[in-house]
C-alpha cells in the first residue's frame, strides 16, 4: 500500500535534496520554484514521520533515516525511470521482417531485455536473431543479411550501412589473482606469464594485436584462444594474462574471484560499440533501437561494471550519435 502524501515529485525533490544538500540547486534540476521544493520536502517528512534531512545545516545533510530512504528512493525512481523509457521506446508495428545481430559479449543480459522490448512492438513482423563475434555480424550486415546489429566498429565506413556510436569500451589488462601482488608489477607479471591472445580473424584479436604493434610490444606467440570464456578461464586458472574490455569482463562473471583487472600499463586505447542499420531503412527505426540500447547499456553494463572496477569511471561510457 502506497503511503498518503508520498508522491513521485516528493521523492524527486528528495533526490536531488540529497545530491546538492540545496534548495536552490535543487529547484534547478526539478524545474520547481524554490517554494515548491521546500513544501515537496516538507510534506514527504511529514507523510513519513521522520526528518530526512538536516535542515539546520548548509548545505543540508542526510539524517540516518534519510541515507536509508535515499537507497530505497533510488530504487524506485531508477525502475520508474526504466519503465518510462521502455514504454516510450518505439513502435515497430509497421514492420513485416526484422533480422537482429547481436555482438556474442551481451548474451547473458543486454540481448534478452533488448528483444523483449523489441517483441512487444513487433505485432506482426517475422523476427530473427543471431549473436556472434563482430567480423562475423559486419560480414552479415554487407552482405544484407541483417537489417540491424549491434556490434564492435572497425573504424571504417561499411557501404551501404549507417553506424550509431553507443559506448567507448576501453581495453585493459586481466591477470590471475594475487599474481601482481606475487610479481612485484604489471610489467613482471607479463614477462613471467605468457600472453593469452584473442583469435586474430576476430576484430578484438586484430584490434589488440594492431596496438601492439604500433607501440612495439612483444609478447610470446603460445597462445591464440578462440572464445573469449575459455580465455578468461585460463587466465583464471593462472595459464597467462590477456588483454580485453569492460564488457568482455563482466560477462565472465563466474571466474571474477579468480582474475584481476587493471589499467594498462602501457598506452591506453579503447573500442567502440556501435549501433549499424542498412542506409536503406528508415533513420527512426535505427535511432530508436540506438536510443534503447544505449539506455540498457547503462543500466545493465556500465552501471555494475563502474561498481565493480570504479577507476574506469569517464573511460567506460555511452557515446552520442
């Protein structure tokens, strides 16, 4: 049962209350006078019996009551927020066929939600999805084969196919747990243990092993390791190192208590997630799968990966296109 005198704006203006400690800030970013958020605040405290804020205080600070509300607040308006947007999503109901292709790194969590939303839309159109490495769905989108995809760019324009930048994945260093603090450093530890590469036909391996290149660094040729699962699962079991991304980690969840992320210790450089669609179709289709995706990302991947791994805060973020 919903508590009298607890609204959506009240806890909007106890959000931001709670991020600027002022009024005035406050006001700003609700678009409420000054007057209509002292009033939102003061009838939240009084639905809920109990000061929330420090009022005596500038900038004002959370009560004990208030940190624990703040938690649960977040809670509900993120949901409010999501739903809002999968509900405004697009309409897809004029389509008769759509051929998705969905990059392999998102299978366990940004693919299900984004079909989903995808099938309440799609009424009456004849669906098909396939996930794969990136060369093998921008080999698919020349081809024709896809009418839309979401996958890792090459940098280079694809004829015929439009692309939407969706998130900068930057590429850092996974070791074996314990193994830097063993090693003394990063660059110890990629003398002692042999480099576990990404199959180069993959745009990944080709990627990592261009940078490489360009900066002269050398590593032992033993190992070119085709999924990127089996990867981290030998780093895990303490075979070697290897190099990938935000994303490429947080899908091998299941061995995070065995690996270790770090920056690169040498030049950093990074890949970018893009959105692509057939120059034929319809520009507000592609940009409303985009402008979903995008949403999802944040939520799904980059929010958890920045609780996990905070230094990439800035690094790993969505792109505008």
């Amino acid at each position: 049962m919903v508590m009298k005198g607890v609204t959506l704006r009240g806890l909007e203006v106890f959000e931001a209350l709670a991020a600027t400690g002022s009024v005035a800030q406050a006001a700003e970013a609700t678009g409420l006078s000054q007057p209509a958020v002292s009033q939102q605040m003061r009838n939240l405290e009084s639905a809920l019996d109990v000061d929330l804020l420090d009022h005596g205080r500038r900038p004002m600070t959370l009560t004990a009551a208030g940190r624990s509300f703040l938690a649960r607040t977040q809670t509900v308006l993120g949901e409010l927020r999501q739903a809002r947007n999968e509900l405004t999503v697009m309409d897809l109901t004029h389509l008769s066929t759509l051929n998705l292709g969905m990059i392999d790194d998102f299978e366990n969590d940004l693919t299900p939600r984004l079909v989903t939303i995808l099938a309440d839309s799609l009424t009456r159109c004849r669906f098909k999805l396939i996930s794969a490495p990136s060369h093998e769905i921008s080999a698919a989108m020349q081809a024709g084969r896809l009418h839309i995809a979401v996958a890792a760019s090459s940098g280079q324009a694809l004829d015929g196919v439009a692309e939407y930048p969706l998130v900068r994945d930057p590429f850092l260093l996974v070791t074996p747990r314990g193994a830097l603090r063993e090693a003394g450093s990063l660059d110890a530890v990629m003398q002692g243990l042999p480099l576990l590469r990404h199959d180069r036909d993959q745009l990944i391996g080709r990627q990592v092993e261009a940078h490489l290149a360009r900066h002269d660094l050398r590593f032992d040729e033993r190992f070119e390791i085709g999924t990127h699962l089996s990867l981290m699962t030998l780093v895990a079991r303490g075979v070697g190192w290897s190099i990938t991304t935000p994303l490429g980690y947080m899908r091998a969840a299941r061995v995070h208590g065995e690996v270790e992320a770090h920056a690169l210790p040498f030049p950093p450089f990074a890949r970018t997630i893009a959105l692509f669609a057939g120059t034929d179709w319809t520009d507000e289709v592609p940009r409303d799968v985009a402008r979903t995706a995008r949403h999802l990302l944040q939520t799904l991947v980059i929010d958890p990966a920045l609780t996990q791994l905070p230094w990439l805060e800035g690094d790993l973020r969505l792109l505008d296109g």
